[in-house]
C-alpha cells in the first residue's frame, strides 16, 4: 500500500489579499505535495483561509460589507490566485463553512469534557493584530511580539488548562527531536516552554464574530483554537465520515512562518493531547521574504503581488525564485532585479537552453528521434563521467530537498546542467553534423543521447519545484505526461532509444530589460485594487505632503464660488493619531517612516517632514491625520494617510497639534 503525507499550509487572515508571503509557504508545500506524488505517497495537501476573530472584524468595519462577504469576497482571491498559479491543493478549508464549524465545536467539547476546560475571568493585554495575550501593563502597553499597542481585556471567560502540559510539552520536544524545525525554532520553544506556561483564555464574549462556544453562545471560541482546528476538522473530525481523518492524520509535515511558531508548536500540540489526538509528525517554519530590508506585510504596506510576476515571468519563475534564491528556514530579500536575473541566468540560459540546442539537433541530425548510442569506440570517458554527475544528482539532490534544502537541492540540479552544457561544448557535436562518417555518426549520436538523458534526468527531478515548463520538456522528449513518472525508479539509461520526439518551442523566452519596469510599474499602478486592499488590512498607504494633498484638493474644490459644503468637509476623515515609530527612509532625504496609532489600527504613513523632525522626536506626540485618502506608495514603502501640517512658503512644514491633552484616535469635524 502506498504511503500516506499529509502537509498544510497556514490557512490565511482574509483581512487583505494575498501577496508573495502567502504564495512562498503555499509555494514550498506545493511543491513538497508533488514530489510526494511522484514517489508515488496517497498524498493529501490543505490549504484554506482563517476567516473569524477581531482582526477581521474590525477590518471589515471600513468595507460596507457584512463579515460574510468580506470573508467570502477575500478567500475567493486567495483561492483564485491559487488555482491560477496551478497549486495542487487537495482541499480549501474556510473557518466559516458548516463542516469547520461543526469540528471546532466538537473539540472544544471534548477537550471539555477531558477536564481541561474551565471558567475564569481574565483581566490583561490583547493584541488584536496578532490575535495574543500578551504579559504587558496598561492601556496602550506595546505588545511584546509586535509592539503595536494592546488593549485591557476584562471578561469571564473559557480557560484552557495549559499549564497541565509542560511537562508533557518538553518530552515532546525532547523525545522528537525533529517535531520543530530547524533547530533555531526549537531552541526558542524550549526556552519559552521552559519558562513557565499559564492557563490559556479560550473565548471571548465582547465582540461576536466567531464560533460559538457550544452550550454558552455568549462566548466565541478564541481564533486560534479555532483556526488551528483547521487542520482537523478538514479531515471530517466532528462529523459523521471520519475516513480522511483516519487515513491522513496525524500531519507528516505542517509548514509555516516564524512569527506564529508558538500557536504551532506549542498550543496546538497541548490542544491535540488534551483531545486525546495524535501530534503532528513535524511543524516546520521558513522565514520571511524581506522587501526593502522589512518583513513584507499588509500593515507594512511593502507587498509584491504575485500576479505581478505571474504576468510578465510566468508561475514557474516564481517559483523556481523563491525556493532557489531564499535559503529555506532564513529570511531572504525579493527584489524584481533579482527574479530576472535568477530567471535569465537559470532558466533561460540554464535549462531553457540546453533543452532547445539539444532537442534541436537531435531534430536535425537524427529526424527528432532519439539516437542510438555507442557502447564501443565512439564512447568516451566524458559521457560515463555525465552519467556518473546525473546518478549523484538524483541521490543527493532528492535528499536535499526532503531535508526542505530546496535551494541546494536546486543548486545541485543546475550543476547537472552546467555539467552538460561545458560537456556540449567540448564535445562540438554541431562540428561533427557536418560530416557523414560512420565514426563521427555513432559519435554524434552519442553526445546527443547522453545531453538528452541528462536532459530528462533533470527534467524530472525538478518538476515538483517548476512543473509547468518542465512537463512541455518531456513532452518535447516525447515522454508523455511527467505527473505520472515514478520519480523513485529515475535512473540513468532509461530514455527509450528511437523515441520520436514532440514539436520543439522554447520554454523560457529570454526577459529582455524592460521586465523588471513593467513589474514595478504593475505594482505601483496597483493602487486602485490597494485602496480597497488598505481599508481591509487596517494598518498603512500614502502620503508625501504635497503629492499626497494634490487628489484631496481636487475632490473637495468643486463649488464654483470655491466654497465647499459642510458634506464635501464631512468626506475628509480627519483624526487624532500618536507616533509609535519615526525613521528615516533610507536614500530620501525628505522622507520619514511613521507608525501612527490611531485608537483602532496602526497605519504607516510616510511623511516629507524629515527636514523638519528628527524622527526621535516625534514618538509619543499626537498628530492629526488624514484617515481616507487612498494608499500610494513612496519608496516602495505603503503610505496610508496623511499628516496634517502648515506648510509655509519656502519654510519647513510644521505639524498641526493640540494644546489640550485629546484621545487617541478622535475625529476632527
Ligand atoms: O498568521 N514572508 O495568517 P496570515 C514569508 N491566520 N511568509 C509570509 C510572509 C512573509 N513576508 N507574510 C505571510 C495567520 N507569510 C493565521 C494563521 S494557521 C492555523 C493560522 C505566510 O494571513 C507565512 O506562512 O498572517 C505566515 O506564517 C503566514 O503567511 C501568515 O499568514
């Protein structure tokens, strides 16, 4: 019987759309999925969206529309992009479908019932971005994950008897060393596990937008047991056909992103011991794609799309960038610059290449069907030394990638077709298409069947990572359909001798320069989608002083007199906002980065007040904000708002602030 892998995804926030943070985990785990299904494991691959809790509530606030449609209307793009890009996903959970519901219920239930729930009252710090409580004091008091401020939460609530498992928690750890991965994670784990575990609050009854707690529906079920669930309740737990649950759980591998580590490794393993549940085999996490030296976010505002590159470079580009360019585990930058290159060196030089100058003069020279080697006097050492590279290729390059070394495992990949590139090269077989002796025929046919089998070698141990252009290789090798290779019997030798190959067509176009403007251009032309896309993610967009106050004038300067009316006043949402964060933006010499709280959210807004400020100045002090003005971007930074200050002729600006103590996030009228 064939083995079974089960690997998730994080299911997603719908509080933004999503951007190339997302697509790198569900990339990575894609990829995973199709190698697994080629070694021919009954693989299972979830993906889904986490749709309940504050954050979304309050984002959806700003959209006019009820929580169900903005849910809707979000997990529809994820799941959109997804099937655009060809992700292999066996299934798409949503947090708020009937079936996902119904599980959540039925665990709180029966860890309920297992004596590991009771009722309390807390009193403390939430985050709301980060969905956590947090160990902090005060109103306000920055949270210690993120440094946003929290909120005082006082409520009688659900508690999950946490500390009952750190004892348990620890041996997990230590008796499956690779439970956590890499080994960093671990370490930090340990250390936060070792230092003590409270009791967890596991509902909340001051806003609604969740599952109810089953028998007490004032409460909803904490967004976190209930987005954990996910990977269960996918499975049919809590309903009546538990096959999939049986066959596939516990997980082989759960992939993730640093940042929520602890939920996973932690929480999740306590929530599944105290349901009497099997643990999943390993949580892995990766770190994060940087853009601009920041961690790329929607409350940062610094997203790539990837629809961006999709367009100009395709899905495979996107792809092969991210598992060559970033080395697994580690945080690693994006840059458009960077896509093109990798693309053009790798793909359209690398691979791209050796596939048409192969496939070509086999065309040619032989009819487009693949030659007939010599085992005899027109063998040479160089063609055994080929075989000997693409035999190791397979073994160790395999290995790297089930170590999630896919960047060496790549690496490793091209070195096979560097290997027979300088081989082709060495060897002149265009030198040798010239002449009609038998000696230089069986010779030529050699070197042609030995870059073809390299051809095919490498075609297919990289099909998991860039599947759509290598399943147009083999079909140019005249191979078939590659998803249906058993990837575990890939050997050298195997390439049928005679097979008459399929139409040729390059499979990587070279990008020509104007690539990387094109997607920048895309991303900055973006912001009409970005307006829609800041409102949902709360924090961040645009402003530059006197670019940012241009489109304001023009909407509100309308009446002919050049007198406005109190309705065009009342569109301007003007608001009290304190700096949490000021810094400069690297190469502008105008231009400040500001966090500023606006009671509810914290937005970005990028301000030219540099040469009026310096920054430490201006933590702590109260500003007024343009709270509506669509997002832009300055610097590839996400501006969203506008600082109100005076600006006089030929001076420096000069922000406009209160000489009576005001609440944050107070609207000017
Ligand atoms: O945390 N670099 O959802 P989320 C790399 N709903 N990966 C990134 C990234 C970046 N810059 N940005 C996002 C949540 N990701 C919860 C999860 S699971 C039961 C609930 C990826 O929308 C990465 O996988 O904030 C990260 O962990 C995840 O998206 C966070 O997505």
């Amino acid at each position: 019987m064939a083995k079974k892998f089960y690997i998730t995804t994080p299911i997603y926030y719908v509080n933004a759309r999503p951007h190339i943070g997302h697509a790198y985990t569900t990339i990575a785990c894609d990829a995973i999925a199709r190698r697994q299904r080629l070694l021919g494991s009954d693989t299972y691959f979830l993906t889904g969206t986490d749709e309940h809790g504050q954050k979304i509530e309050r984002a959806v606030q700003a959209s006019g529309k009820t929580p169900q449609e903005f849910a809707d209307d979000i997990s529809g793009q994820f799941r959109a992009l997804w099937d655009r890009m060809g992700l292999t996903y066996d299934d798409f959970i949503r947090t708020t479908s009937e079936r996902h519901k119904k599980g959540v219920q039925a665990l709180f239930k029966k860890i309920r019932d297992n004596g590991y729930i009771y009722k309390g009252t807390y009193t403390g710090q939430y985050c709301v971005y980060d969905e956590l409580y947090v160990d902090a004091v005060g109103e306000g008091a920055p949270c210690p994950e993120c440094g946003r401020p929290t909120e005082t939460v006082h409520e009688e609530n659900y508690f999950f008897k946490l500390s009952a498992f750190q004892e348990k928690l620890i041996a997990l750890y230590n008796d499956q060393p690779d439970f956590i991965r890499p080994e960093t994670r671990r370490n930090e784990v340990m250390s936060f596990v070792r230092g003590g575990l409270r009791d967890l609050s596991i509902s909340r009854s001051t806003f609604s937008w969740g599952i109810p707690v089953p028998d007490d529906p004032k409460h909803v079920i904490y967004v976190w047991l209930d987005a954990l669930a996910n990977y269960i309740t996918a499975l049919g737990y809590g309903s009546s056909d538990s096959g999939k649950l049986e066959k596939y759980w516990p997980a082989d591998v759960q992939m993730i992103g640093k940042e929520i580590v602890r939920f996973h490794c932690v929480y999740w393993p306590a929530f599944l011991m105290a349901a009497g549940l099997p643990l999943p085999k390993a949580i892995v996490a990766h770190g994060w794609l940087l853009f601009e030296e920041n961690k790329m976010s929607k409350s940062r505002g610094n997203i790539v799309r990837a629809e961006t590159i999709l367009e100009v470079l395709g899905a495979d580009a996107l792809r092969y960038f991210l598992l060559r360019e970033i080395v697994f585990g580690q945080d690693g930058s994006f840059s458009f610059d960077a896509v093109v290159q990798r693309y053009n060196a790798d793909l359209a030089n690398g691979l791209g290449n050796l596939a048409s100058r192969t496939l070509t003069m086999i065309t040619r020279y032989f009819k487009g069907e693949v030659p007939y080697p010599s085992h005899t006097a027109a063998h040479t050492a160089a063609d055994d030394a080929i075989a000997e590279v693409a035999q190791k290729t397979i073994a160790e390059s395999g290995a790297l990638f089930d170590q999630y070394q896919f960047s060496k495992a790549l690496e490793l990949a091209w070195g096979l077709v560097a290997a027979v590139d300088k081989y082709i090269v060495e060897n002149e077989p265009w030198a040798l298409g010239e002449k009609q002796d038998e000696g230089s025929r069986a010779r030529l046919a050699t070197i042609l069947y030995t870059s073809a089998e390299a051809l095919r070698i490498v075609t297919a141990l990289v099909h998991p990572v860039i599947p759509e252009s290598t399943a147009r290789i083999w079909t140019q090798l005249g191979l078939g359909d590659l998803r249906k290779f058993p990837l575990s019997d890939l050997k050298w030798g195997q390439l049928p001798l005679g097979t008459k190959l399929g139409a040729i067509e390059a499979v990587f176009p070279r990008a020509d320069k104007s690539a990387v403007e094109r997607m920048q251009k895309m991303e900055d032309q973006g912001r009409t989608t970005a307006v829609e896309e800041a409102k949902v993610a709360g924090p961040s967009a645009p402003s530059d002083l006197t670019a940012a106050a241009a489109p304001l004038a023009k909407a509100v300067a309308a009446v002919p007199d050049g007198k406005i009316s109190i309705d065009d006043f009342a569109k301007v949402e003007l608001r009290v906002g304190q700096v949490k964060v000021a810094e400069r933006v690297k190469g502008a010499d105008k231009l400040l980065r500001l966090e500023v709280d606006l009671g509810s959210e914290v937005r970005q807004v990028v301000a030219g007040i540099a040469e009026a400020y310096d920054p430490e100045t201006l933590v702590g002090r109260k500003v007024v904000i343009v709270v509506n003005l669509a997002p832009r971007k300055l610097r590839g930074l996400e501006s969203n708002g506008m600082i109100v200050a005076a600006s006089p002729e030929g001076g420096k600006p000069v922000l406009a602030s209160f000489l009576e103590d005001v609440p944050v996030g107070t609207r000017l009228k």
